[in-house]
C-alpha cells in the first residue's frame, strides 16, 4: 500500500532542493520543463527505495 503522506513530504523535499539548485544555476531548465513532473518521478523512485530498504531491513 502506498503512503501518500510520505510520498507527499518526499515531493515537497525534492521541489525544493530542485528550485534551490536552479536559483543557483546548477541545473539548467527550458521554457517547456516541469518542475512538478520531476519532483514526482524523482519522489516515487525514492520512496520505493526506502520502501524496498525498509522490508529487507
């Protein structure tokens, strides 16, 4: 079952670590990027990793 207020707070981390390295310019975006779209991809792999961790732990 998925936890979606984890997966939520993992989401939220992520946009903004993302917003931070592009304000510094250390990730380089165009007109047609989706900051969104990549806080969730990137949310979901890790919280399978931390899913996966958790059950062999």
């Amino acid at each position: 079952m998925v936890n979606y207020i984890v997966l939520y707070k993992i989401r939220k981390r992520v946009k903004k670590i993302l917003k931070d390295k592009i304000s510094d310019g250390e990730l380089a975006t165009t007109k047609t990027s989706c900051l969104g779209c990549l806080a969730d991809d990137i949310s979901w792999e890790i919280y399978y990793l931390m899913k996966e961790k958790k059950e062999e732990g």
